[in-house]
C-alpha cells in the first residue's frame, strides 16, 4: 500500500504515540477506581478506628476494645469457629476431591453439580436450612423426637462448613487434576503400594494445595456475616460484634476497631496463601497425562460412601428450604402452597429486581474495566505494571463486613462530594465489585497471559492500533473469561451479604439483606420463599453462563456461509 | 541500499543481544539471517519490525529514518513461526485485515483476498477457520495476510521451522517464487543453514550478537571467513597450519600472512579425492551410504576425516587410501578462538 507508506513517513519525527496514550488512560481509569472506592475507605476506616471520642488521635479505642470482655469472647469464639470449621472442611474437601479425581464410582456428575450448589446462595440459606432440619421445629428433631439446641457454636460450624466446602474441594481437587500418570505407572512397575503411592506421591504434591485450602476456608468462616446472624444465637463473632456496635449502638470508631483487628488474621492468611500459590506454580509440570482410576473395591466403595453422604446433606439443607417455601404452615401442615411467595414486609420483591439491576451493573461495569486494565498492563514497563497487579490483587485480603464498615464511614460523611452516592443502588454495585475485584482480575489476566504476543504483534505490523487489536483480536481471545467474570461478578451481587449489609438503607434493601429480615421478623417461610427465588435467578444465570460459553467454544469450529 | 540497519545495539540487562551491528537490503533482495540459537538474529527481526525498541544505532528504509515510527505505521509484512492467525476471525477475514485498517472499500479487499488465495493455492479455504486447517495451510494463510498490504519490507521469523519436512520443502520452494515474483524486500530468520543457502540472494551469519559474515550462499560455503561459519554452513575438515605445512605444504600457498594459530585450513568434503592405495596415509574407518554418494571416515595424518564421494560405496573398513587435495578448494579460515596479539 503506497497510502500506508506516505502515511508513516508523514508521521515522522518525536511526538506522543498514541497506542501509549490510550495504555495509559486503560490503566489509569481502573486505577482511579481503585483509589477511590478501595484504598480510600480503607485509609478512613483505619483512620476513624485511631479517632478518639473528643475527635484527637490515640489507640484509646484499641485499648477500650482490648479491655472489653465482649471483644475476647468474639475473637475466641471466631477463632475456635475458624480452626473447627477449617479442620472438618479441608477433611471432607479432600475426601470428596481425592473421590472424584483418584477413585472410580458412578454418579460423580451428582457430586460435581451439588457441590457448588451453597455458592449459588446467600450464605445465610444454610443456616435456614438447618434450621428447618434439625431446629425446634425441625424435620429430624420432630421425627427423632428429640430437641436439639441448633442455635450456637455446632449450628454454626454445620453451616459454616457446608458454605466452605465448594471452595476447599476445588482447591484441592486442582492440585489433584495436575498429578502425572506416568509418575504412578513408574512407582506401581517398581512395586509400590497403592497406600504407599499415596503417602509418597499424592500427599506431598498437593501439600501446598491442602494448606491453601486450609487458609481459604479459615478466612471464609471468620468473616461470614450471614450464617452467624441467623443461627449463630448467643455465640458471637467478630463479624456479628462488628454489626452489634455499628448498627445497634451506633458505635462507629469502636466497629472501626473491631474492623481492623479482623483485618490482621485476614491479611496474614492472605500473604501466606499468595506465598505458597507461587511455589506451587513453579512445580507444574507441563503436558501432564492424566489419570483415569480403575476400580478397586476396598477403596472405591467407602470413598464413595462418604461424598454421597456428604453430598446427601448439602442438598437436604438447601433443598428443605426450598421445600419450606412451599410447605403450608410449618411443620403441621404439610400440604404445599405458593401463599409464602407473596412477601408481606414491606417493599415486597422490590429488592430482588434492584438487586438484580444492581448485580448486571456490577458484573457490566466491572468487566469492562478489567478488560482495560489487564489490556493496560500488557503495554505497560515492568515496576509499575507490578505495582498495579499488587494493588488489584488487594481486596481479597478484606473482610466483606469491613469492606461494608469501611464504605459506611466514607460515604456517609458529608466532607466529600462522595457523599451523592451514599445511600444509592450504584454504590452498591461499586461495593460488590470491589469486594470481588480480585478473582474477578486473576480471572482475566489468565486469560491474558494465554493470548500470545505473536497475535498482537502480527496485528500491530499489519497497522492495527491498540484499540483496534484489543476490539478484534484480543477481545474475541480472551472472551470466554470475560463472560466467566461477568457471570462471577452477578452471582456473587446477588447472593452477597457481609459487604451490604451495612448500606442498605429503608427505602434501599437488597435480596440478601431481605431474606434476613424476613428471618428475623418470625417469617421464616417467607424467608425461605425468597431465599427460593434469588436461588432460581443464580442458577438460571449459572445456566446461561455455560450456555454461553458452550456457544463460543462451539462458534469457530463451524465455518461461515457466504 | 533499500533498507539499511546502522551500528545497532541492544542489551538485556547485562546479557548484550546485539552488539554494533550493520545489515543492508537491496530493493528486491531475499536476505537470510543465520545463526545458532541465541545469536541475536530474531531480536534483530523484531527490531526492524519496531516491535522492539532500539538502545543504540539506526534503522532507515531509504532515507526515512525508522526509529520513532511505531510498529503499525512502517508498512511490513511479518510471518511467525507459531502462524498466528487470528483464532476469532474466518480465512479470508484474516487476510484482508490489514487492507480493512486501511480503510480500503469491501469489494476491492474481497478481490484482493481471492486473488492472494489463488496466490498461496487455497481458494476453497476462505470461509474456514484458523482451528479447521494444518500447519502448512495455516502458514501460507499467513503469508497472504502479510503480503496483502503490498508491505515495503516482509519479515520472516523461521517460517518453516513448525513445519514437518515434506511441507517444508514444498513452502519454501513457494515462498521463493512469491517473492521472486513480487520482488518485496525480504529478510528471513532461520537456524537452518540449507534453508538459507535454498532462498537467500545474501546470508548474513550472526554469532553472540555480532555479524560474522555476510555474502552470497557461495561465498559462504565455499569461502567462509572463520571456523564457526565453516562448522555452521554444512561439514568441513578443519586442520590447524602446523599440521598442513608438515604434511601437505603445497596448500599453504593460498594462506593469508599470518600467526600460525590465527589461521586453520578448511576443506569440504567432497572436495578431497580417494584412491584406493596400500601405501597411502590414510585409512578408511567406516563408510556411510547417503544415496547419491557416500560418506567416508578417515584416520589421517591430519587426524579424523570426512570425505564425500558420488555413487556408491567402493572402498572398504580398513583399506588404505592416498589423499589428493587441490590448494584452490581450501580455504584458510579466521580460528574465532585466536585473539590478535595487541
């Protein structure tokens, strides 16, 4: 093209290119974001956690929190929750992953698709749904005739344990994806044992995996908000003393406290998972051979046992609330009615349809600006692209609940013009995609870091500017994660609690918030009904996300007519 | 000089991938870079592509200066070994991209794609996917695409390299004809040295980030300036000057004026003759068949051997032969060890 060739000598010369003007803008936007809606409220929270009653400086709060007998027995309380839940959820998480990938049964598609089932729900809905089975007036306790006392620290680990099981197995079990076939083939031809093969093969290779998992869970249980308010009883957490001394008695500094004392396990956990995720990486093997299990009684069977069982109660806890949903007059009347869908407090099912618009926005607005930034960083130098990895990569390390007590005393303070936005359905998208900015950003740096350079440099010498590669050829690329992290972020809107709880406001209520309401005001069926339907609208969106993505794995296979 | 590369440097840290060097292209020459892996010759590719920046030194195209035009303004054409089709986009789509940045009209990119695939042989492809087609196909899909901007420079990093043997042959013998035909300015990376003696109008021979020679693919063969050129263009017996001018002095005529260490004699292999001889110096150690000729080793008075002789094998394991040697087929070639006396 002789027009190209005029064109360039033309552009001669030093000026500002703009391919790097545009990397700038991509990386600064998200960046401001960051700023504003992260580290901001942070740097309030810590501030007001130092602020003193007479408006001075000074760890008087510290001290007064430290002294108070209620804050010891939330943090032993937490901490006890924490080890148990974590002992008794990396256990069964082994057992059901070490089940799926190294043992061989029938009927595994069951146990894949029931594990993920408490993911899809407001974390409170196991908590009802044991209560359902096994409180006052619950289907086990009624049929066995005996009370038990589910309210209070084995309610609780129950609860906590089936909402963090989801994650440990899918931590463990992708350690366990990684194990090279060949390694067994080589230690059976030189005559090892399976049970020897376990203990020198598997074990110290998803070591590393095990202790993440350990973190994760730890971290989970420590800061769930929506378990502990619902069938935690008279055993109070950190989280649930958080809410006690902002919401009840309007306590701001002392919550700030509280905030900031959760933020330290959290944050150390945090360190220690990213340290050991990086020395994992560094052991992958590439072009592994997978290992397809042969069957073999004496281990299959039990194995076996044991995930169904497993399985068996996570769906009896949320399938009895759905069933509850329907159920006339709980527990005497069985007969099933649609009555409980009709909410009677007040607004109805205005909160699901804002939350629903609130989540869209979330995942809409949040991928977009992932996909700028990751676009961003690939043009950008080293130390500053590091930099802004470290920071996106932050929010994980916050508590929801801090998060939500961070924005609070942000936004609504009259001080700054950010006060518009308090009290808005727009915060509340912007509070839940930063509390999720970190999976969802992996997510997509993944996806980035598998686009090869050859791609875009072939696309930059035929004269393609960056935001024209990014609109054609990096965008179809990495499209698969984006609609992963769309569908992430609306999931996770929909069902979250700990991080809006403490922004909703009368005229402003979101589902998850509703559903505890409705529980606490004796509305338990309701509750139930409404849990019920957020479920229908996660799963239906679960749905469409694989639909989604079997569509675009499908699409290039097929040629174009025409 | 049509494109010309001016004193460049480039460094990784401490890790120096090009150091000083100059390259030049002729309007319508097929220029080869060779060289062992590491040798800085595909950091040289990307730094004409401007796909990398510059430390010191020029890129010009003409009298344009080159270096603060970025990549998508210069108007090349480039090829990579990993194909690199845009997954997302059909056959004919990938092609006519670059004419579609250009904001060429619809209906002259769709004949200039039909054309191009008449070009590269694959007209019933347009419609199918990068996923849907092999190696080779995918390769010559990939060729079009660069060339479809009538680019002012086609860049070529090791091309064929992903490529198994038999398409191999069959694209390069295309790739040559193309740009014959055309007569685009063209440099191709590679670490196959009978490729670039197959394509290139010029080789130029890098090693650690230096060229080492540049001429045609005879001068590099048969008058190659140092030992590493000889060792990498093919097979060569390389004997030190004390050994020749004790054993074979009438070779020495040819050798430049010199330190004894900074000069070895470099002979090729088929160019030494055998004859079978029970009083000669040398002795046949094993015979390798190659089809059109076979491949002697020798035990020598200059050490081991290697000798090319056409047709079949008539010497046996053991048997004494005589050499015979002309002074004009060896080459006395730069010992890259040897460092000049300051």
């Amino acid at each position: 093209m002789t027009a190209a060739s005029t064109n360039a000598t033309a552009k001669r010369g030093m000026r500002l290119d703009s391919d790097k003007v545009l990397a700038a803008a991509c990386v600064a936007i998200p960046l401001i974001g960051l700023t504003l809606f992260f580290l901001y409220p942070m740097a309030t929270v810590f501030l007001r956690s130092i602020t003193t009653a007479d408006g001075s400086y000074g760890f008087a709060n510290y001290t007064e929190v430290l002294a108070s007998k209620g804050f010891w027995r939330a943090t032993q309380n937490s901490m006890a929750m924490g080890v148990a839940t974590t002992i008794v959820s990396v256990f069964l998480g082994f057992i059901i992953a070490h089940g799926l990938h190294r043992c061989a049964f029938r009927g595994k598609w069951m146990i894949r698709g029931v594990i993920v089932l408490p993911l899809l729900a407001p974390s409170l809905v196991q908590a009802l749904g044991l209560i359902f089975l096994l409180g006052r007036n619950g289907l086990v306790s009624r049929a066995i005739g005996t009370e038990v006392d589910i309210y209070g620290f084995w309610g609780l680990l129950i609860a906590n344990t089936l909402y963090a099981l989801p994650q440990a197995v899918m931590i463990i079990g992708a350690s366990l994806v990684l194990l090279d076939a060949r390694t067994y083939e080589a230690a059976e031809v030189m005559g090892a044992k399976p049970s020897r093969q376990f203990r020198d093969l598997t074990l110290p290779a998803i070591f590393f995996a095990l202790l993440n998992s350990a973190f994760v869970v730890f971290i989970i249980t420590i800061t769930d908000f929506g378990n502990a308010a619902v069938i935690g009883g008279d055993y109070s957490v950190l989280a649930t003393e958080i809410y006690t001394q902002v919401i009840g008695l309007r306590n701001f500094n002392m919550g700030a406290v509280v905030g900031i004392m959760l933020l330290l396990p959290t944050v150390i956990s945090y360190v220690i998972e990213r340290q050991s995720m990086k020395r994992q990486q560094g052991r992958h093997a590439t072009n592994v051979q997978r290992f397809v299990p042969s069957f073999y009684a004496k281990r299959d069977i039990p194995m076996a046992a044991a995930c169904f069982a497993v399985v068996a109660m996570i769906l009896a806890v949320i399938g009895v609330v759905i069933y509850a949903s329907f159920v006339k007059l709980w527990p005497y009347n069985q007969s099933l009615t649609f009555k409980h869908f009709d909410i009677t407090l007040a607004g109805g099912y205005d909160s699901l349809w804002i939350t629903i618009a609130i989540s869209l926005g979330a995942a809409a607005g949040g991928t977009f600006l992932i996909f700028l930034m990751a676009l961003g960083l690939r043009r950008l130098s080293g130390g500053i692209s590091q930099m802004v990895q470290v920071l996106a990569a932050m929010p994980a390390a916050v508590p929801g609940i801090v998060l939500g007590l961070a924005y609070i005393l942000t936004f609504n303070s009259t001080s700054t013009p950010l006060y518009l936005l308090y009290g808005t359905a727009a915060l509340i998208g912007i509070i839940n995609f930063y509390h999720y900015h970190t999976q969802a950003f992996l997510t997509v740096m993944t996806g980035f870091r598998q686009f090869p350079m050859a791609l875009e440099e072939a696309a930059t010498t035929l004269g393609a500017g960056l935001g024209r590669t990014a609109v054609n050829v990096i965008a179809p690329f990495v499209a698969p994660m984006l609609v992963a992290v769309f569908f992430f972020l609306f999931m996770r809107s929909m069902v979250t609690l700990s991080a809006v709880v403490f922004l909703t406001t009368a005229k402003l209520d979101v589902a998850a918030v509703t559903i505890m309401r409705l529980d606490d005001a004796g509305l338990t069926s309701q509750a139930a009904a409404f849990s019920t339907c957020v479920m229908a609208v996660v799963c239906l969106a679960l749905g469409g996300m694989k639909l989604a993505i079997i569509l675009m794995t499908w699409a290039p296979q097929t040629s174009k007519e025409g | 000089m049509y494109l010309t590369v001016k004193n460049v440097t480039k460094r990784y840290g401490t890790f120096t991938a090009l150091d000083d060097v100059s390259i030049s292209i002729e309007q319508g020459e097929f220029v080869c870079l060779l060289g062992p892996s590491g040798c800085g010759k595909t950091t040289l590719l990307r730094l004409i592509a401007g796909l990398t920046d510059i430390d010191e030194g020029q890129v010009l195209l003409e009298d344009e200066v080159l270096s603060d035009v970025p990549a998508r303004n210069r108007g090349f054409g480039i090829v990579f070994q990993s194909y690199s089709l845009f997954p997302s986009m059909t056959v004919a789509e990938n092609i006519g991209y670059g004419l579609k940045i250009r904001n060429v009209p619809a209906a002259q990119i769709n004949a200039r794609v039909a054309e191009l695939l008449e070009i590269v042989k694959l007209p019933h492809l347009a419609n199918k996917f990068p996923g849907q087609l092999s190696g080779g196909q995918q390769q010559r899909i990939a060729l079009a695409r660069a060339i479809a901007v009538d680019p002012r420079v086609l860049l070529l990093d090791e091309p064929l390299s992903a490529l198994d043997a038999k398409v191999r042959s069959s694209l390069r013998d295309e790739i040559r004809q193309l740009q014959r035909t055309l007569q685009i300015p063209t440099l191709m990376v590679t670490h196959d040295q009978e490729e670039a003696l197959a394509l290139a109008d010029k080789i130029i021979c890098m090693n650690h980030g230096v060229v080492v020679q540049a001429g045609t693919p005879e001068d590099l063969y048969y008058r190659p300036a140092t030992r590493f050129v000889a060792d990498f263009m093919g097979v060569s017996n390389l004997i030190p000057t004390e050994m020749v001018r004790r054993e074979m002095p009438a070779l020495l005529s040819q050798r430049p004026d010199a330190p004894d260490a900074q000069f070895d004699a470099c002979i090729r292999p088929e160019k030494i003759q055998i004859n079978a001889d029970p009083r000669g110096s040398a002795t046949i150690r094993s015979a390798g068949f190659l089809g059109n000729l076979t491949r002697y080793k020798l035990d020598s008075v200059f050490g081991e051997m290697m000798v090319e002789v056409h047709g079949p094998q008539r010497l046996t394991e053991g048997q004494k032969v005589s050499l015979q040697i002309s002074p004009s087929d060896c080459t006395w070639v730069v010992n890259d060890s040897y460092e000049v006396p300051q």
